[in-house]
C-alpha cells in the first residue's frame, strides 16, 4: 500500500502550506506533509530539477519554492498520467539549488489518490 501525504501542490498553484510547485512540463504535483519546524514566513529557498528518466519514467522539469522550515523534508513529484512519483529531499540554500530525484514507482499518494480510493475508482 502506497504511504499517503497530506498536502499536495499543483504546478503554478497557490503557496500551499509553505511550499510552492511551478512547472510547465508533465510532472503533474508535488506531494508533502507539515514541515519538520514551524514556518518562518520570511526566508524561502528555490530548488529546481531537469528531466529524470528512467524505467519508462520522466519527471519532466521544474522547480519548488520553499519556506526554509522545510529543509530536510522528502517530497514526492507526482506524475497523474501513470500515478508514479519522484522523491527527493528539499535543503535550504542561500542560492538556487539542483534537486537530485529519485524514482519512487507507485509508493506516494496524495488527497486526490485517497479520495479516488475511497470512492473505489482505483
């Protein structure tokens, strides 16, 4: 059973909880929970990523803003097309930083896979 996050982001969304997702390619959402601190509401850090492909996967490219209360939290680049994610881990940087993703197969849900799920379409 996959592990569910409580809080997801849509590219070019709102500034969800501390955290914000832009992208304009396939990867669909970012999936997170609360951060490991309280938000700071005034330092934020930029973490961008480039296409990772592999066994059949592509995370696209894009990039996360991020209150630095998030530094060390995981979070999941979620792709709706085939309901695969991408791992990686945010770290707050005084410059933009290159994420390094992880293929992470089908073990990240968000609210939208849970809801799905109970509603018994998938």
């Amino acid at each position: 059973m996959a592990t569910v996050y409580k809080y997801e982001d849509l590219p070019g969304g709102n500034f969800t909880n501390g955290l914000q997702f832009l992208s304009a390619t396939s990867a669909d959402r970012v999936l997170f929970n609360d951060p490991p601190k309280p938000l700071t509401t005034t330092a934020f850090s930029t973490a961008g990523f480039v296409n990772t492909a592999g066994s059949g996967l592509s995370s696209g490219s894009g990039k996360i803003v991020f209150d630095n209360a998030y530094n060390g939290a995981t979070v999941y680049i979620f792709e709706n097309s085939d309901r695969t994610s991408f791992a990686t881990v945010l770290l707050s940087a005084a410059t933009t930083q290159s994420l390094t993703l992880t293929a992470n197969g089908f073990n990240a849900w968000g609210p939208t896979e849970r809801r799905l799920r109970l509603l018994e379409y998938i």
